[in-house]
C-alpha cells in the first residue's frame, strides 16, 4: 500500500484555478484569498473568506474528492483517524488545533481535457454547527473514538444506530486498502444540507 499524498498535491494545484473562477463568480458578498504558509494550511486554513460589508474573516479548508474524478458520489468522508508510522491520529474532523470555520466539500469532480479539471459542485459546511449537530445525536469525540477501538479490526461500512445508513451516513474503515487506515465518518450532502449545516455554492 501506498499513500497517495503526492499525487493529490498535484491534483489539487490543477483544480486551483476552476475552485477560484467559482469563488469570484458565486461568492458575491466576499472577498477571498488563498493560504501558501504552510503552518496556516496545518491548522486547516486553505482559504481566507472577507464579508465585503463587515469585514469579518473565515478560514476555511478545501477537501476534494480527488479520488473520484469523473465520479458524482452522494457522500463525503470526514475523516476521524488516520495512522502514521503505525500509530493512530487524530483526523481533521475533532482536531482542536484545526482553525477552520467552513469546509468546502469539493465534489463531482470533471476532467473533460487530459490535465485540466473542467467542472466541480463545492458545498460549503459550517463546521462548529456539523460538531454540534453530531454532539446533539450523541455522535461525540468520545463516542466515536470508543466505537473505533471497539472495531479497529473491521474494513469496511459499520452503521451506527444514530444514523441511517442510507440517508444519513455511517463509519467506514479503510484498514486494508489504503496505508493511512483511516476511519472516516461518511455523511450524505443532501443530509448535510437538511440538517441546517450545509450551502451548496455551485
């Protein structure tokens, strides 16, 4: 198993351009600018987002399913824990050092011409508000985290009672295929946005 840390550096400096034509076209009543300090990106800041009327400012983290290009998936993996040199991590979901106000889930990914991405949907979730919803559900840090020991053998979907599997999401463990292992909660968009913590921009 490899990791694919590199290849989806690349990728993501491809998909740049298209997320920022996107951003000056659909994000009228902001201004935004784009992180290269590396030790702002640790803390889960890609892009700085400016209110053009009251000046406040929000950080917010791309994740593309980079993955799945030319794909349409219904879900979005938030991840809970990944291992590094064969100790468990804390993902970036939890991470109390994460600064991050909004992800911006970058989804149904096209590449119509070899090396240029041609169109994406990116939905924006407000993440103190996806935290809280999940801690009302009893889907807390603490929870999860019991539950992934309980399992840490499994690969694959675990359902969890809380949540329904086909409307509303589940864990899955990526134990044996990916050399991250990371566990993931994966949660449905059309949930997100149900719920009251999610906006599609495009």
């Amino acid at each position: 198993m490899k990791s694919n840390f590199h290849s989806d550096l690349f990728k993501e400096k491809q998909l740049t351009p298209l997320l920022d034509f996107y951003y000056e076209k659909h994000l009228n009543q902001y201004t935004f600018r784009r992180v290269s300090n590396l030790k702002q990106q640790r803390h889960g800041i890609d892009l700085i987002l400016e209110h053009k009327t009251s000046k406040n400012l929000f950080y917010v983290d791309e994740k593309a399913q980079l993955d799945y290009v030319n794909e349409s998936l219904p879900t979005f993996a938030f991840e809970l824990f990944y291992q590094k040199k064969g100790h468990q991590k804390q993902g970036w979901l939890f991470d109390v050092s994460k600064k991050t106000h909004f992800y911006a889930l970058v989804t149904s990914i096209y590449s119509d011409e070899e090396k240029m991405f041609t169109s994406c949907n990116i939905t924006f979730v407000n993440r103190e508000k996806l935290i809280g919803h999940l801690f009302g559900l009893g889907l807390t840090e603490e929870y999860l985290t019991r539950v992934a020991h309980n399992n840490k053998d499994t690969h694959g979907k675990l359902v969890l009672e809380r949540l329904h599997p086909k409307k509303d999401g589940y864990l899955f463990f990526s134990t044996s295929n990916k050399a991250e292992k990371p566990i993931n909660l994966i949660l449905r968009l059309e949930f997100l946005s149900a719920i009251g913590v999610a906006k599609r921009l495009i």
